[in-house]
C-alpha cells in the first residue's frame, strides 16, 4: 500500500518560502548587530529633545529663538555615523559675512529596538550631540528624522525594517549653553 502524502503548506508572509528569513532567524541578526556596535564600533550621541511644553514660541508663526527653546534631558544613543567633509559657511550675509569652516551634514543609523527601548522618538528640530576626535563636541540639528522606514535598503533580505537614517545639519555655537542649562554671558 502507498503512504498517504501529507500537504505541505507555506505561509508566504512568514516563512518567505524559508529562502530568505522567518521571525527568529531576523531577531537574531538584528541582535548580533546590535551587539557589534555596542562593543566593535562604539560611536555614541546625545540626543536632545525640544521640549515643546516649555519652550517659547511666537504667537503668529509658531516658531522660536534659540534663546526661548526648552529641552528634554539627554539620552544617549548607539548610532553609526558618517560625517560628510568640512563645508565653510558665513554668518551673515552670504558674500561677506564672517567666514565659519564647520565639519559637513551628518547622517546617522540607529537600531529601531534601540529607540523602542529607550521610548524614544527623534523628530526634525531636535538636536544632536556627537564627538568624533574626542576633542570637541559638535552639535547638529535633525533635518531629516525618516519617519517613514518602508524602504528595501533598510531591511534584511527584503523581510522587514530594522534601522533608521537620520540626517542633520550643523549649528551654530549659540544654542549649546542653552543645552547645558547655562546660559550665554
């Protein structure tokens, strides 16, 4: 007599025809992942968050002076970075004002469990703090926070997003004493 054949059946959504990545194997990728930069590259920020409770704004536009901004206590982030080469920018008016050599945009990853974890969100206006040489702390202010993650670049094997890319701009001395909680003299 013939064995009767059991039906195998694929849940395309979880098992990806078990070529590419199930639930476990991704978790565990993106563990292994975390933990190299935790310990291998070990490049850390604080990021600042605008407190927009506290902070000042104008009553028409919205907007808010450096001077009336209000932030969140730091937290401290493990990122992958990538400073772009040094850009020379004036104060003032663009064709004579004082010139300002300052290091270029910065673009950052950050691990999506790390931000979960941490319950925290990093939207464009916040402010980030990162020391690449170990001599100076240079801030930068978010342009761009992607808040939508639903890119192919982003995931492993296709399967679903991990990280995100944040871009951001570098400021001006004047708002670091209000980060601090100083303030300017």
């Amino acid at each position: 007599m013939g064995r009767k054949r059991k039906n195998q059946v694929f849940d395309r959504e979880e098992d990806r025809f078990g070529l590419f990545m199930s639930e476990a194997s991704f978790n565990v990728d993106v563990m292994f992942g975390r933990n190299y930069m935790k310990s291998d590259i070990v490049h850390n920020i604080m990021l600042y968050k605008v407190n927009i409770i506290e902070t000042k704004t104008h009553k028409l536009y919205g907007q808010s002076k450096s001077s009336d901004k209000k932030y969140l206590p730091p937290v401290e982030l493990n990122i992958m970075p990538d400073v772009d080469d040094q850009q020379q920018s004036n104060y003032g008016d663009s064709q004579g004002g004082i010139a300002r050599d300052d290091t270029g945009p910065i673009t950052i990853g950050v691990y999506l469990d790390e931000l979960k974890e941490k319950n925290i969100q990093i939207d464009r206006g916040d402010i980030i703090e990162y020391n690449m040489s170990g001599d100076r702390d240079r801030y930068y202010e978010v342009e761009n926070a992607q808040n939508v993650i639903d890119s192919t670049s982003q995931t492993i094997a296709g399967f679903k997003p991990y990280w995100k890319k944040i871009i951001a701009v570098p400021v001006k001395e004047d708002i670091t004493p209000y980060l601090k909680g100083d303030s300017l003299r």
